[in-house]
C-alpha cells in the first residue's frame, strides 16, 4: 500500500477534466478531496466507506439544521460538517480511480447519498423555519413554500445534469477535452453546492439567513430553466 505523498502525486495527474464545474469546485472542493483520498488510501479505506463518510458529516449537519436553536455558533459548525462532507464527496471518486477499483455499485450509492443530502438539507431548513418562527421570522406559513421551491429546483436540476450526460453519447477514446471555460466557471458559482454551503454561516443572523437562503432559492430556479433549455437542445441535436 502506498504512503500518503506517493498517493496524492498520483491523484494530481488522475484529475477529472474541470469542464463544467464552477470555480470553488475547481480549486477548493477537489483539492481538499484530493488530501482527503490520499489519506484515506494510505488508511486502507475504500471508495463507499469514503462515501459513507461523506453522508455522516452532511446528514449530522443537516439534523443540527432541523433540531437546534439558530445561533452563529451553530452555522460555523453546520457549514464545517457540510464542507467537509462535500470534500469527501469528491474524495471517493478520486480514490476510486486511484485504486482503481470504480464500479457501478459506488456510482449508484455516491449519487443516492447526493440526492438523500439534497433532500434532506432542503427538508430541514423547512422544519427550521417552522420550528423556530420567531429567529427567522418565519411566522408567515408562505415562507414554509421557500424550502419546498428551492428543494424542487436542486433535485430536478441534479437528476437533469446526471440524466443528460447518461444520455449524451461517450466522446471517442482519445479525443481531446474540451478546455474549461472561466467565464462558466464564475457564472456557475450560485449554484455550485460549496457555495451554497456558505450561507449556513449566517443561521445567527436569523431573517439574514432566511434572506440569503431565499435568495439562492431564486437563483437556483433561474438556472434550472436555462440548464433544462440547454439540455434539451443538446439532446436533441442528437440523431436517432
């Protein structure tokens, strides 16, 4: 078994193409999953148990969401657990093409922790609100509709991006990747699950939070009418 600087040399050259992924993920999330692999080869540690890992961080920060008082000591450490969780995420796909050892099973399980995580944060947020009206100024049960949009838009926006690369055909062995592109990676920021993050960070703030969350929520169903259009023209300028 390889040491930690053998493994992380390695996973610097066994990177996924950066094509289509936002700035935070680029140089942020996938760095610290690279760390994170590393160790967890030189551990001896699987790509599900990774997985596994990923979902215990992201699954206790989501119950602390639901169950705690909002406080600013309460947001650092949801967004902590969550952060970690995503770099773990991108951890078990790294160690799994380092060792080699990718396979359907591990697929299916990392995108069934995603959509679970998705859900869930979504979920908690909800029960939040209307757990704790008074910090967040949720009294109003329309505000209780904010999580519920914000949920739909994430879950269909997920199950869409996955659905069309399944359904895109496979580039030819050997052709060159596409090279990534700045400007995309910037506008992607909003919508990009690390960034999302952040706004946990303001749960002391209350209304602040709430804002900022709704806010995103915006964001997040304008980008999944343009991502829909885009996919489905991409898809069908694919000849049967």
């Amino acid at each position: 078994m390889a040491g930690f600087g053998t493994a992380l040399r390695e996973l610097r050259g066994a990177q996924k193409s950066a094509k289509g992924v936002s700035l935070y993920s680029r140089f942020v999330n996938r760095p610290a999953g690279r760390y994170l692999a590393a160790g967890s080869y030189a551990l001896g540690l699987t790509p599900n148990q990774v997985t596994l890992v990923s979902a215990a961080f992201s699954f206790a920060a989501v119950a602390a969401v639901a169950l705690a008082a909002p406080s600013w000591g309460l947001g650092i450490a949801v967004w902590a657990a969550l952060a970690v969780g995503f770099a773990f995420d991108s951890a078990d796909g790294q160690l799994a093409r380092l060792r080699g050892s990718g396979s359907a099973a591990g697929e299916w399980l990392d995108h069934v922790v995603d959509c679970a995580k998705l859900t869930a944060l979504h979920t908690c947020v909800l029960i939040a609100f209307y757990r704790f009206p008074e910090a967040y100024g949720t009294g109003g049960e329309g505000w209780l509709l904010v999580p519920l949009g914000f949920q739909f838009a994430s879950v269909v926006t997920f199950f869409g991006g996955l659905l069309t690369e399944k359904l895109k055909p496979k580039p030819a062995p050997g052709s060159p990747a596409a090279a990534p592109s700045t400007v995309r990676a910037v506008a992607l920021l909003p919508v990009d699950y690390g960034v999302f993050c952040l706004v946990f960070l303001l749960l002391g703030g209350g209304e602040l939070f709430r804002w900022a969350y709704a806010g995103l929520g915006a964001v997040a169903a304008l980008f999944l009418v343009a991502f829909l259009a885009k996919w489905f023209r991409e898809l069908s300028a694919i000849p049967r």
